[in-house]
C-alpha cells in the first residue's frame, strides 16, 4: 500500500483552543505521535485539522493527545473526514430556518459535523457523507439546495431585485390580489357576494372562496415550512403561522387566515430581499477576482479559468484588467490599485520583484506576473472565506438573544393558548373574539427580529472592514474592539517602517554631500551590513555613485571590521566607514563625542553645517552625533586616517501617519502605550515622534507578553498592533489582536484576531469608530426589537392589536428596520473624522 491510499484525515472540534498559543500546544502534543503527517490548527473556529498514516497511528490516539495538552475535545465520536462539502442554501435567512437544516443533518449518520450560516445562507458540512445525502437531507427540511448539481458547493446569492419575481413572490401577488377581491365582496358588495355552496355545516359565499384560496395560495410556503418544523420538532416561527393559518381556517376566520398568510409571505420576502443586500456585500468582494486569466504557455498567451493557473506560471495582465492571481511582477511596471485588498486609496508603483494580489487593478501599463498563489490561496480567497464565516462565532450579545429566544417563544406560545381559550371556556367570552386574540399573541410569538439584529449587523461591519482593507475574523472580534481602553503598539515595523534609511547627511572638511555619499557607497557596496545596505540605497537614490563611464569606481584591500565598520582604499588612499570608535582608534579625539548623549547645542540644519579644519569639525560632531543620539539615530562616519568626510545618520524611520494614529486614539480617550525590544535612547525617541503615553524598552518576547498581560490587568480590555508573525505570543495574550501588512502573508491572517491587509496604522482609528458604531447599532437593534415585541405582546391580548398589525409591525416592520439600520454600518467612511 503506498503512502498516499494509508494517509487520513481528522477534523476535531477543540473550543478551548482559541489563540495561537493554545494552537502551538495542542500541535506540539499531536505531532509527537508516529505517522502524523501535518497538522492544521483552526484557533478562530476551534478545530483541528490533522493528516496521519493510518498504518502508524489512528484518529483515537490524534484526540488523546489533544486532551493530554489540556484541551477537551467536544465531539468525540466523529469519524475520519476526506473532506468538506459547501452547499448554498439561499432560503435559510433566519436562525430557526438554520435550526431546521441542523435538526436535519443530525439524522445523517456519516456527517461529522456542520456549520449554518444563515447571514451568508450557506451550509458547511465536514465528513465522508455522500453529497446527493446531505442534499436530500437538507431538501427534507424544506429549503431549496441552489448549487445541489455542481461539483463544488459555493455561495449563490440572487440579486436582491430577484426575490420579487420569484416563484414565492408570485404566489403571494396573486393571494394578494384575491384577498382584496374576497374583502371588497365580503364588506363593501355584499351584494354581489354570491352563495356557492354548503359543506360541513358552513355557507360558502363567494367572499369566503376568494379568502381561501388567498390563504392557501400565499400560504403554501408557510404551510409546506410548517410540516418540516413540526416533523424536525423544531418550534418556529414557520410551526407559529403555518398552525396559526389552519387554525383560523378551521375555525371560519376566512379574513384573518388569508391577511395573516399574505402578510407574513410578504414579510418573508422582504426578509430575504434585506438579507440577500447583506449577502450581496459579501458577492462583491467575490467578484473582485476575474474568472479567467491570461497564462503564457509554450511562447503564446492562452486564456484559461483561473482556477487551472498553476503557481510558477506568468500572468499577463494589461492596462485596466484586474490581476487574477496573487504573484510577483517579473516584467514591466505600473501603478495597482490595491484598495480592494488593502483600502490603499492612492495606487501603488509596482516594478519587477514586488508583490501583488488578485482582484487589485492595473492602472496603466503592462505587467507581467509569475503566480505565488493558487486561486483557492490568495490574499482575496482567504479574506471572502474569513469574511463568510466571520458569523458563525457567535457574539456575546448573540448567545445572550438566543438564550433569551429560547425561552420567550414558549411562553408566547402558552400565553396565546391560555389567550384563545380560557376566557371563553371558564368566563363566558366569546370564542372568535378570544381566538383571533390568542392568534394574534402566536404572531408575535415570532423572535425573529430581535435574533436576525445582531448577525446581521455582524455580516454589514465586517464586510465593511474587509473592502477597507481591514479583514475582521468574527463577530466577538468586532465587538471587542470598540470596547478597548487601551492600544498597544510594537515599534519595529509598525510604528516604523522596519526598513532603515539614511535620515542625516553632514558633509566635513570642505567636502560636498555628493562627494561623501560616493565615497560612502564605495566603501559600503560591498558589504552585507544592514546600514551599509541603507547607505547604498540612499547615495543611489540621490546621485550617481558611478564613474563617468557608469561603473563602479575600483576599490582594492577591502575589510569588514567587525562590530566597528569597513576600510577600503579608494584611488590608493585607505578609507574608513563606521562608528565613531573607529575613529577615535585612528586617533581623532572622539570620547567625548560618541560617549555624549545629553549635551551639545542644537546646531544649524545638517546640509548647512560645514567645517574646515580638524578642530573645527571635531567642535561640530560633538554638537551633531548627540543630537542624532538622542532621536535614536545611528551615527556612521566616513574619513581617512587624517580628515573627518562626513557624518551620515541612519534610522528606522516612523510612518507618516503613526502620530496622526495615535493623537485619534487619544482622543476617543484610549491609553497608548509603545512595546519594544529596542534600546532605551532609540524607543524614546520614537515615542516622543509619535506622541504615545507611554513606552516600555529592551523587551524580550515574552516580556511583551507579561506587559499585555499587565495592561489588561489595568484595563477592562487591550488590543495589541503588531506585524503578526514575531508579535504572534503578545497578540494573542491581549483582548484583540492586530497584524498590520497581512496582505500575502498566510501567517499573519491566520494569527491575528484583526488583520489590517495594508501598511496603514489610520486603519486602526476606523477600526476603532466601525467596533463603535457597530455596537451601537446592535444594542440599538435588540432593544427596539424588544420593546416593540413587548407592546405587541401585552395590547394583543387586551385587543388593542391586530393580525395585520402585529405581522406588520411586530415582524415585517422590525425585522426591515434591523435590516436597514446595520446596513447603516456599511457607509462607515475610514476617511472621516467622527
């Protein structure tokens, strides 16, 4: 038997596992079993992923050593999985329509276990079941499997304009129609309202036939919903009207059960209308990427499904075409606009060796790109499938309405049986008035408005983040922010660029500026230091450090001095470059220079300060390299044995927007703090640039940690900004975790709870300002909700509301309003300063 027909799979649900902590101890347990083969923690939906040689080792043993690490391990009894199948259910828009669709896929012994998303309407199913038995099943139930012949499951969202002309919607037109028909007869031509017939011991007028088949027309979803609830005892809001429409039929409320199936089809309509625009911001970033691709294949340029690019091959993408794959540009240049990805709002200049991303758009010239990615790997792929399953995690707000749902529905449901029946049976009342009361309080038995206002508000913020550029892994994630008091920031990379570069050029001893970059590049071109590579950056970037016939000057007997500098000779005079140490060991009079850091006047700007003569210069560097000392800045000097040339100052420099980041911070009243691994001078200075409230130096890793861990001893809550990868135990020992520059790195949208996918730290503010808002919008939602369910519910016993009401107000109105008002969330500009 070969390796490949003995390897397996295993997807275990390990909830406790739930930051890349937990995640690096449960895999150090499993890998220390013989044959597996890889593993693949999941921290943020708390799985397990493992492939192992079934002649070795089995799934049994792969859970033990999960619990060994000190993690339970929820289901226990699931089975080997080959893999996964994505169905798209467009019709599960609610949570007890999802309800249904698990109740359903319980029955099914070979499915391991499932996820329903019903902001997204899609089902994920994990284990070896047969697809055509996950479908049956979920057809069982009574919701429609959109993609049910294709070979990959996958989201089919209908345009919102679609609902209305859909089977459904006609259906409900057309009860409509009779309905108002039947009510002109039946109160204003009654004497056009004809007897047709009798039969169990009722007279059918011609009224009372229009209103029937209204009912059972427009009622046909309901009644069909209805069946399925009560076969998968599932007690929903489909049992609630379908068993409210046969009760009123049973009982000759003609009127009451033809309004109450119109006005609850369309309701459900405009329900889906409302979800499907929700839905339809998650499509968008889907069709960010082409479909097709121009691949260069054999010397001609061949154009194929995205899917069939093969990593290594070169892409050909011209002016106004997006790029379909994530790669590296190999010929040609151009400016990208990267919004769609990173929320970068100006494009950006793209040269051979840099990277790019499918679904970003190539302005204006010509680029070849050699893919790094599969189409099912890319940036764009991993942020829609984050974005699309950003609400299965459920929110605190979330768990809390569907504890509460679970026992209001209930008692509704009692509360309208003791409605309908007591008073007529023990006090004499009248049964149809009593009965269409009871009927009433059953509508608004229906939780649906208050459970769709948080998920929904979920799939609006995140979807808005992610086409800023700032992808958001899960509701709680999203809630946790906007209640942050205090930010954490790394220095190195985030604050900063993490790219040295030449900030200070002082030229000595009569020379120019051009004359010393070109000796420094010289002396420094062939070292591998990371200043000296910033020193021929810059000397390029301003001049041409060649000869005049465009090569490098000749430098012979070239030495790195370690931990000091280099030596050179240049047209035979022996050159140095390096610390001021060096020089003082050739006997320049330097202690008291590079030994001071709190002295020394601020001098005139470095490109006017000159000097001529030895002593004159050395009076200049002690006012000049502690100053530069003290804004964290490293000092490089270049000379001979017997003359100072100049003085370059080297540093990492701080991101334009990082004090504008910080000053907004503060002013929403969050505490900012600075964690570094740097030394004390150089992190000074950077918090003094970028305005933090305070700054912590000299930390190793896991001093970064306990300095989280401190913060959030102090704070109700603290969000961590780092690049995501060396960051990675501080990040997720805060409350949110923030990886800047994730664009392209796997590693840094898998670890981070937040991932901003561009360089831009004012995405943190925003970030900041949607948590806001978006909270607001869905306290705002719950308790509008509830209130108005809470009129309905007390007036409809006492008469005071209607059917119609009731289905107007209490569900079509509420769950629109909800709907609309986290839409709202959508038009959060990153821009704006409120």
């Amino acid at each position: 038997m070969t390796t490949d027909e003995r390897e397996r799979t295993v997807r275990i649900s390990v909830p406790e596992m739930d930051c890349p902590s937990c995640a690096g101890k449960v895999t150090a347990s499993v890998e220390r079993l013989d044959g597996v083969r890889a593993t693949d923690p999941a921290p943020t939906t708390g799985t397990l992923r493992v492939d192992y040689d079934a002649d070795e080792t089995d799934a049994a043993a792969v859970r033990e050593r999960v619990e060994a690490a000190g993690y339970a391990v929820e289901d226990t009894g699931g089975t080997d999985a080959d893999g996964e199948l994505r169905l798209s259910v467009p019709e599960m828009d609610c949570p007890s329509c999802a309800g249904k669709v698990e109740n359903a896929l319980d029955a099914v012994a070979s499915v391991e276990s499932f996820e329903n998303s019903p902001a997204t309407g899609e089902v994920l199913v994990t284990g070896d079941a047969d697809r055509e038995e996950v479908v049956a099943a979920i057809e069982g139930a009574g919701y429609e499997v959109a993609n049910a012949e294709e070979d990959d499951g996958g989201p089919d969202v209908a345009a919102p304009s679609e609902v209305w002309t859909s089977p459904r919607a006609l259906k409900t037109w057309a009860g409509g129609a009779l309905m108002v028909v039947g009510l002109l007869l039946e109160f204003f031509l009654t004497s056009a309202d004809a007897l047709l017939f009798t039969a169990l011991g009722r007279e059918f007028h011609l009224s009372s036939v229009l209103l029937l088949l209204a009912a059972g027309i427009a009622g046909q979803a309901i009644l069909r919903n209805g069946y399925y609830s009560a076969k998968t005892l599932s007690l929903d809001i489909d049992l609630l009207m379908g068993t409210g429409v046969v009760a009123a039929v049973a009982v000759g409320l003609y009127f009451e059960a033809a309004t109450l199936a119109v006005l609850y089809s369309v309701a459900e309509l405009l329900e889906r209308f409302s979800m499907d625009r929700a839905r339809n911001s998650v499509r968008k970033l889907m069709e960010l990427s082409p479909d097709t691709a121009t691949v260069r294949r054999d010397g001609s340029e061949t154009t194929v499904p995205v899917e069939e690019v093969a990593v290594g091959e070169v892409v050909v993408v011209r002016p106004g075409e997006k790029i379909p794959v994530d790669g590296e540009v190999v010929e040609g240049a151009s400016a990208v606009n990267q919004a769609p990805i990173t929320g970068e709002s100006v494009p950006v200049d793209k040269s051979p060796g840099e990277e790019v991303y499918a679904g970003t758009v190539n302005e204006e010239g010509y680029l070849e790109v050699e893919a790094t990615a599969e189409a099912d790997e890319t940036t764009l792929s991993q942020v829609v499938e984050l974005v699309g399953d950003a609400q299965r995690d459920r929110t605190d707000r979330e768990q809390f309405i569907e504890r509460f749902a679970a026992y209001y529905t209930p008692i509704i449901v009692v509360g309208a049986l003791l409605t309908a029946f007591v008073p007529p049976l023990l006090f004499g009342g009248a049964f149809r008035e009593w009965f269409v009361r009871g009927l009433t309080l059953l509508v608004v038995a229906c939780p649906c408005a208050f459970v769709i206002s948080t998920p929904v508000s979920v799939v609006s913020g995140v979807t808005s983040a992610a086409r800023n550029g700032v992808l958001v892994k899960g509701g709680p994630h999203l809630e946790s922010m906007g209640a942050v008091e205090a930010v954490a920031f790394d220095k190195t990379g985030t604050l900063t660029a993490g790219e040295l570069a030449v900030t200070d050029v002082v030229a000595l001893n009569g020379n120019d500026e051009a004359d010393l970059l070109h000796c420094a590049h010289d002396l420094e071109r062939r070292s591998e230091h990371p200043l000296a590579e910033a020193i021929v950056e810059y000397a390029h970037d301003h001049g041409d450090p060649h000869d005049e016939a465009g090569r490098d000057r000749p430098i012979e007997n070239f030495e790195s001095l370690t931990g000091k500098g280099v030596r050179a000779d240049l047209g035979g005079v022996t050159h140095y470059a390096g610390k001021p140490a060096l020089f003082s060991e050739l006997g320049f009079d330097l202690e008291h220079v590079h030994l001071s850091t709190d002295g020394g006047a601020v001098v005139a700007e470095a490109a006017e300060s000159r000097c001529d003569d030895r002593e004159d210069c050395l009076d200049l560097l002690a006012d000049v390299v502690p100053r530069f000392q003290r804004e964290g800045k490293t000092v490089v000097l270049v000379g001979t044995e017997d003359e100072l040339e100049g003085v370059l100052a080297i540093a990492d420099e701080v991101r334009p927007a990082a004090a504008e980041t910080v000053a907004r911070l503060r002013e929403f009243g969050i505490e900012t703090v600075m964690l570094t691994g740097d030394n004390e001078g150089t992190a000074r200075a950077v918090a003094d640039e970028v305005g933090v409230d305070e700054f912590r130096a000299e930390l190793l890793p896991e001093q970064k940690v306990e300095a989280v861990e401190e913060l959030t001893d102090r704070y109700d809550s603290v969000a961590m900004v780092g690049d995501g990868v060396n960051d990675a135990p501080a990040m997720a020992a805060a409350t949110v975790g923030v990886a800047m520059g994730a664009a392209g790195t796997d590693t840094a949208i898998e670890t981070a709870d937040i991932a901003l996918l561009g360089d831009d730290l004012r995405k943190v503010p925003y970030l900041y300002r949607l948590s806001r808002k978006a909270n607001r919008v869905i306290r705002q939602n719950i308790w509008a909700s509830l209130a108005v369910k809470a009129v309905l519910a007390v007036g409809a016993p006492l008469g005071f509301v209607s059917v119609a009401v009731a289905i107007v107000v209490g569900d079509m109105g509420m769950s629109l309003g909800v709907t609309g008002n986290a839409m709202r969330l959508a038009r959060v500009d990153p821009d704006s300063e409120d």
